[in-house]
C-alpha cells in the first residue's frame, strides 16, 4: 500500500532556484562583493547541492587566491543571502508549482503521510509552508539542511526522511527535480517521479519512473517527458496508487 509521498523542495514544491539566486546577488552587493551570478552560471552552480556548498564551490573555482579569507565571510554571506531571499518570497514570488497544491490536499484527505527531503535550510521551508499552507501544518516529517552528513546525490536525508516516516522505502514515492535528487532517492530505495524544473531543464532523468513537465491540473495537463504516462496529463493520487499497486506486483 502506497503510505507517503516525499517532496524534495528547491524545484519540485516550488520554483525557488531564481529566488535563491537573486538573493546571493543582493547579497553579493551589499557586502561589496564584486560578483553576480548570471541564470547560466547559476545553473551550472546548481551541480553542487546546498547553498553554503555552493558557495565554497564558487570560492574556490573562481577566487582560489582568496579562498581563505572569503570563506570565513561564508557564514555572513549565506545569512544575508536568506534574509533577502525571505523578503522576495514575501513579496509573492514563491508560489507552489502546478499540481502540488491538489496532490497535497488529496493525500491529506486519504490518510497518506506527506515528507519533506531536502538539503535547503529549516527557514526556508517554514517560510514557503506559511505563504502557501497558512495556518496549516501540511507535512507530518521534514528532513532538512544539515541534518544529514552528506547531502545529495548520497541517499541521506531521503533515508532520514523514511526513518522518521516509520515506513519501509517501498510504501512510498519521491518526487525530484534533478538528477542528483533522482540518484539521492533511489539510493535510498524509493521509486522516484521526476518534474522537470526551470534550472533542471539540462538534467538526465535516468531512474525515474516517470518524468514530466509539472505534475498537472484538471484543464491544464502537463507535458509527459519519459516512462510512466498519467491520465489526463495529471498525477493524481489514484493514479499513483494504481501505479504503486502494478509496480508492486511486479517486484513480487
């Protein structure tokens, strides 16, 4: 029986990427810093998982003569960065992608336990679960930023997601937007489907069970990518039970 599903969040319950990006920025000039990330090179950024990690990637390709010393503005840097990124998403930048809303409200009606999986900080998502749940506690688990010692494409905080669930990975399927995330649930033993993202537009896909542009509305379907196709161009709960059941069976 299909028990969860488990959300990561940067992509795949909202298009936060931008967000995050224009917020370095802002950050970058109000430290004085000399640098803007570009949506190219961003994208390229976003091989790294994690903001902090991200950073540290950027100091050291293109600023290895002053690593040191940029690294210990690390902390200050990405605590701006946050700060700006909270303030854009206030202002009604950080709404849920297509059909996250509807499958949400459809698990919650059924009894089928809802996660979160994630490398982005506990913030962050507190934030984006008050402007688009509010006075709702929507999610039963978060597994969030550092809480696991090694972020994606290890399979940890999928692993600490399912552990708090109480479940075995088999009762339930991850949702992903890029190829590290794919890698990180299947390590842990989750069936994923995969919603192709704004900065993941370049990403493989391999290993999920299904891929699509959003996950879809009624009158609104999504664009189906690879595998499993859903009826109606929309991912429903029934659909993926029924898909769950088949794929259960089959690994009988």
């Amino acid at each position: 029986m299909l028990t969860a599903l488990i959300f990561d969040v940067d992509g795949t319950l909202a298009e936060t990427e931008d967000l995050h990006r224009q917020g370095f920025n802002q950050a970058f000039q109000t430290l004085g810093l000399p640098w803007h990330w570009s949506p190219d090179l961003y994208a390229e950024l976003l091989t790294v998982m994690g903001g902090k990690e991200r950073l540290v990637h950027y100091i050291d390709r293109f600023h290895p003569e002053e690593a040191d010393g940029l690294k210990r503005r690390m902390p200050e840097i990405h605590d701006l960065k946050t700060r700006f990124y909270g303030e854009l998403a206030e202002e009604g930048h950080l709404g849920l992608r297509p059909g996250i809303g509807r499958l949400v409200g459809e698990a919650r009606a059924a009894g089928v336990r809802l996660a979160v999986a994630t490398t982005t900080s506990r913030p962050n998502i507190d934030l984006l679960l008050r402007l688009n749940f509010p006075g709702e506690r929507p999610f039963d688990v978060i597994a969030a930023g550092d809480e696991a010692a090694q972020k994606k494409p290890a399979p940890d905080i999928f692993a600490l997601a399912i552990h708090r669930l109480g479940i075995d990975p088999s009762a339930a399927i991850a949702f992903e937007d890029s190829a590290a995330g794919i890698r990180s649930a299947l390590a842990a033993g989750l069936p994923v489907l995969a919603t192709r993202s704004r900065y993941t537009r370049s990403h493989g896909l391999d290993g999920a069970f299904s891929a699509v542009s959003d996950l879809g509305e009624p009158g609104a379907p999504h664009h189906h990518l690879q595998g499993h196709p859903w009826p109606d161009g929309v991912v429903t709960l029934e659909a993926l039970r029924a898909w769950h059941a088949g794929h259960l069976r089959g690994a009988a």
